[in-house]
C-alpha cells in the first residue's frame, strides 16, 4: 500500500496556506463595506482547520523522500483537493454557484484556464473578483514549481529532457533546491508587482492593475470585466498586457539564470526563439486576414492580431473584441492556435512548444531516412541529439493529447451541444486557455450556460491537461496500487 501519512502532511500546508490566503479578500471586502468578508473568514477557518489536521495526521520526525507512486498521487490530489475548498467562497458569497459551478470557477482558477461561470462582474463585490485573480496567482506559482520539480522526475512528455535545467544535482544553478525556489518565487513577485505598476500608469485603477497583474503574469485570464481588457479601449493597456503575457509564457528557470548573470541563456534557448517565431509568424497571418477582410486597417489591425496571438498561445484567455465575427479563416487559425500552448517551465498550458520542435525534427529525420535508407540521423533539439525515449515519449503525450481532446468533444456533442461548441470547448479546457468559439462559449460569452455534466467533464478535462495527462490516467490503472 502507498504510505498516505507524507502526502496528507503535504496536502494539509497547502491547504493551510489557502486558507491563510482567503484572508485577502476578506480584508478587501471589509475595506469595500461589503457583508461577504464574513464569508471568507468562516472559509479560511474551515480550510485552516481541515488543513492543520491533515498536518498533524501525516507529519513524521522524519525527512521522508516521496517515491514515484507518491509524487503522481500527491501532484494530482493537490488540485482535487484545493479547489475543492477555494470553491467554498464562491458558494457561500454573494455569487452563491451551485457546487458543479463553484468547483469549476476554482478549478479554472488554480489551473490558470480562465473560463468562467460568473456574468455580470461589473457589479460583483471586490472579494470575490480579487480572490478569482489570486487563485490564478496561487495556481500559478505551484504550476511552475510542478513543471520543473515534479514532471522531470516522472518522465512524462519528453518532460525528462529538462531535467538538467531543473536538478541542482546536474549543473549546480544554486545549491540547494530550496533556493532555485526562492529565486524563482521572488522573480514571479517582481514579474507581478512590475505589470501592476505598469498597468496602473497605463489607466487601470489600482485594484484592477493589481487583479490583472495576478490574471496575467500567472497567463491565467481571470478579469474584473465582463468585456476583459476590452474594457478600457487602451492601446497602452493591449501591448503592456502582450508584454507580461509573454513574460508568463517563457520558461522561469532562464528568468534565475539571466538575474545570475546569464542572459544568453534566454535568448539562446531554442524553445524561446520557437515560441517567439511562431507568435510572429500567426500575428502576421491574423493581421493579413483582418485587412483582406477589412476589419481592420493599420495599427489597429496589428494590434488586434498581436493581443489575441499571444493571449491564445500563452493560454492567457484575455480578450479585447470578437474575433468570432471575423470570417471562417480567423475561426480556423485561433482554433490551431488553442492547441500549441508556450514555454516548458512557465505558467502556459497546452501542448508545449518544445514538443512542436521534437516532433518536427523526428518528421525531418524520418523523410531523410526514407531517402537515405543507410544514413544516419538523429533527432535533434537545440543542436544536440536525443534519445529515442524522449522522442517516443513527446509521440505518446501528442497522441493521447489530441485522444483526450476527441473524446471530451465527442462526449460534449453528444450531450446536444453543436460541433463548435464541443470541440472548442474541450481543447480550451484541455489546452487551459479559456474562452472558446461559437454563440455559446465565445470571447464575449462565458460557460455559464453549460449543464453540470458538461462543467464537471470541462473541469475533468482543465485537471488533466495542467497535470500533463498521465499523471492522471496513471491512477486509474490497477497495477498503480499494487505494491
């Protein structure tokens, strides 16, 4: 049996440490004059009570090291787990969601998928939409914290390609893990505090500079606005929003390497210069098909094509107008664009680039090799070749990737939604990007009227694609808990 006593002392900080943070938007709506701070002091007592008595459950004297069986049950029951209880204020509150809705508000929350549940946010009490933004900032930082401790050593997706760029063992970044965390914590809250600063000078207001900060930095999503950053008709606003949404989706370990000195490294990387190809690349497209269909002239048109690229493949879901009204190709290019995802390391979903990149490579080696029967030629990613592992391991993610997507949106379908809705709907989910396409779950509509079958399979959907699909699925196989 797997020893459950390190896994709920684990479970039982997190959640101590949620429940602390519910007091922010307590204090926020105590300040406002509204009734709901109550609400979150009652929710942060539960969940600090439930989480110190996991704590003193599962504690040792001992420094214990997690096996695999135990990282794959601890990564996956996190998210369960926490969202459970950051669904409660979104229950109790104002809002008063149903617990299918509460659920997925907070899994979308903590997953930095960004979909939502909750109209009319104008006129919503300042608690709940700072809470809404920091569980994307919460959710964030432990992505990333997940994304180079824990998917390295479980060897998922080609993941355990970087595991040189996240062991201390391998290229001694800083000594102790523990301080490669720190830096990579202090970065995130510099990288935060700096696009408050610069939304603030922009026009926001300093409550929205900060939620949008948290929404953005964490490629999140989450506004304060039924109408998103569309909201302050800003130029300034839309490429400052472009410049931090890009800075979410590039890999925080370089971030360490570059504030050591190192900024080479940022640049040099060539999942980087991948991602930063490939934004150009679709903005040039999307700007073309807006002045050919004359939508847009210009600078308008630019800017337009720039903001929705980087927010769809940074995951980051922020929307500034309707591109659903733009034309069949526009519908077809964003629909790609919600599978790709950015940076390894970062707080983006979907699929990653560096998986493009290896699978492109493993496409020209196979062309060469039916050219040249007798040659030799390996697969290469930045320049040096990799095994055969890494490769086999990026095909089986892809294809289970793109599997899950069909199923979801099969499922979808079959429960009387249209073919757009089903399919965009689970590849937002699945991706973690957030709005989808059509009159339903459009950038200008949200989820809300989805049945709860389909938000409980959206919200399966939004924790298995954070959690890179097998660390999931690996719990539902028998031989998992087997000794």
């Amino acid at each position: 049996m797997i020893d459950l006593r390190p896994i709920a002392a684990v479970l039982g900080v997190l959640l101590a440490i949620l429940g602390t943070t519910m007091m922010i938007p307590a204090l926020v709506d105590l300040v406002a004059g509204q009734p709901d701070f109550v609400v979150y002091v009652a929710a942060s007592a539960v969940t600090m009570f439930v989480g110190f008595s996991l704590w003193l459950a599962g504690r040792s004297s001992e420094v214990e090291r997690l096996d695999l069986r135990q990282a794959f049950l601890l990564t996956a029951a996190s998210w369960v787990v926490l969202s459970a209880f950051a669904s409660i204020p979104f229950m109790w509150s104002q809002t008063q969601l149903p617990f299918a809705d509460a659920y997925f508000e907070a899994m979308s929350g903590l997953t930095t998928t960004g979909a939502t549940v909750i109209s009319n946010l104008d006129t919503r009490p300042p608690g709940i939409l700072i809470w809404r933004a920091f569980l994307h900032w919460y959710g964030g930082i432990g992505i990333i914290v997940f994304a180079i401790a824990f998917l390295p050593m479980l060897q998922i997706g080609g993941m355990q390609l970087f595991r040189a760029e996240s062991s201390d063992k391998s290229e001694k970044l800083l000594p102790r893990a523990a301080q490669m965390a720190k830096s990579i914590l202090g970065t995130y809250l510099v990288l935060s505090l700096a696009c408050a600063i610069v939304y603030a000078m922009c026009g926001m207001s300093i409550f929205d500079a900060v939620a949008h900060a948290m929404a953005t930095i964490s490629t999140g999503g989450f506004s304060t606005h039924d109408a998103s950053i569309g909201y302050f008709h800003s130029a300034a606003i839309d490429y400052a929003a472009v410049v931090f949404m890009i800075a979410g989706s590039l890999p925080f370990v370089l971030y360490v390497r570059v504030l050591a000195g190192d900024f080479s490294r940022l640049v040099a990387n060539t999942e980087v210069r991948l991602f930063l190809a490939l934004v150009l690349l679709f903005t040039l497209i999307s700007f073309i098909e807006q002045v050919r269909g004359n939508i847009a002239q210009g600078e308008t048109a630019l800017r337009y094509a720039l903001f929705n690229v980087v927010s769809i493949m940074s995951t980051t879901g922020f929307v500034t107008v309707d591109f659903t009204h733009w034309g069949t190709p526009t519908d077809t290019l964003y629909f790609i664009l919600l599978f790709l995802g950015a940076c390894t390391g970062s707080t983006a979903g979907g699929l990653k680039t560096f998986r493009l990149a290896i699978v492109g490579s493993a496409l020209v080696q196979h062309l060469k090799r039916i050219v040249y029967p007798n040659g030799v030629f390996p697969v290469r990613y930045g320049g040096a070749p990799i095994g055969d592992d890494v490769v086999a391991s990026v095909l089986s993610f892809i294809f289970l990737y793109l599997g899950t997507f069909a199923v979801l949106a099969l499922v979808i379908n079959a429960l009387g939604f249209d073919m757009v809705t089903a399919f965009s709907a689970s590849v937002t989910a699945v991706a973690n990007v957030g709005p989808g396409l059509g009159p339903v779950i459009g950038p200008a509509t949200n989820f809300v009227a989805l049945p709860d079958s389909v938000i409980w399979i959206l919200s399966f959907g939004m924790l298995m694609g954070r959690l890179e699909l097998f660390t999931v699925l690996v719990l539902f196989l028998p031989r998992f808990w087997m000794r």
